[in-house]
C-alpha cells in the first residue's frame, strides 16, 4: 500500500480518508515489530463526526463489498457476503484475528453503519478493509475507520451507545 504512511495520519469517514480533529499520537509497528510511524488516535470529536454521518448500505453494496475483500481473505469476504445485517449502527469491537467473525460482524454492521476502531497492532489490516470500502463504493457513512482502541479510547467508544458487535465489552 503505496500511501500507508498518510492513511496513519487519517481516519475513513462519511466514504472518504479524513484528517483527525485529535492530535494524540500513538507510536505504531508492523507484524515483524518494525516501526511502521504514528497513528492519531480518535478522540470525541472524530467520533461524534463518524457517527453523524452514519447510514446503511444495500443488499449490492455488501456483495460489492464482499467481492473487494477477496483479494484479502476468502473467509472474511465469505462472511461479509453471509451477514445478516444489524437493525441498529455497529460499534466493531471484534478483532479481525477470525476472518469468520469479525466478517460477519462487518456485514451486518453494514445494515445501518459500522464504526470500527481497531487495536494499534491491526492498523495495517484495518488500513486494507478500509481500502476494500473505498473499492466497493459504498455509500457514505456505511462504514467509518477510527484509529485506534486503546484504554484512551475506549471509554470514549462505549459512550457511543452503539450496539457492539463483539459481545459487548471492548476487547483491548
């Protein structure tokens, strides 16, 4: 991913790359431990942004989505395409380690808005999902990417009131 260093410094909101209204950095690394840089992480304002603009996507939409992520795991675009989609916008609380679940968390939360805030070690994973979005152009507000769940943002995301999809609680 050519632009992997500016997508760090940016959140995916309302369909489009975004710069943060937050300043706190955090250091991020790599799979093999290498620094990668800094992310910014979401603060209140950034989230009160993702969940303004919230909407659902279309039956076409999740299939659009479902044939972008193939490219990145068969199994998590299997279940994007299998998911049931939510009555109620989704706060992402799955980790992406289980292709299965966290796919079927990111389908159905396609139902009526997703925010997803992954923990610091996936961002180069999350990066890619929300490259997938941009791909399968769906509508604005379908899906948002806040970097990143940390004990900093994690009391700020269950104030949301969002439906969680990861059984209810943050998994840090």
């Amino acid at each position: 991913m050519d632009d992997l260093s500016e997508r760090l410094f940016a959140h995916h909101v309302g369909g489009r790359w975004r710069v943060p209204l937050s300043e706190q950095l955090l250091p991020v690394a790599g799979a093999d431990g290498r620094q990668l840089g800094q992310i910014v992480l979401a603060g209140a304002r950034d989230i009160a942004r993702a969940q303004a603009v919230m909407r659902g996507a279309d039956g076409p939409s999740q299939a659009r989505l479902a044939q972008a992520l193939e490219a990145i795991s068969p199994a998590l675009a299997e279940a994007v395409a299998c998911a049931e989609p939510a009555a109620a916008p989704v706060l992402l609380t799955t980790a992406p380690d289980d292709p299965a679940v966290f796919g079927a968390a990111l389908g159905a939360s396609l139902g009526q808005g997703g925010l997803w805030c992954p923990r610091p070690a996936a961002v180069v994973f999350a990066i890619r999902v929300a490259a997938a979005v941009d791909a399968a152009d769906l509508p604005p507000g379908a899906f948002a990417l806040l970097h990143a769940l940390t004990p900093i943002t994690a009391p700020l995301l269950k104030a949301t009131g969002l439906a969680s999809s990861g059984g209810g609680h943050m998994q840090l």
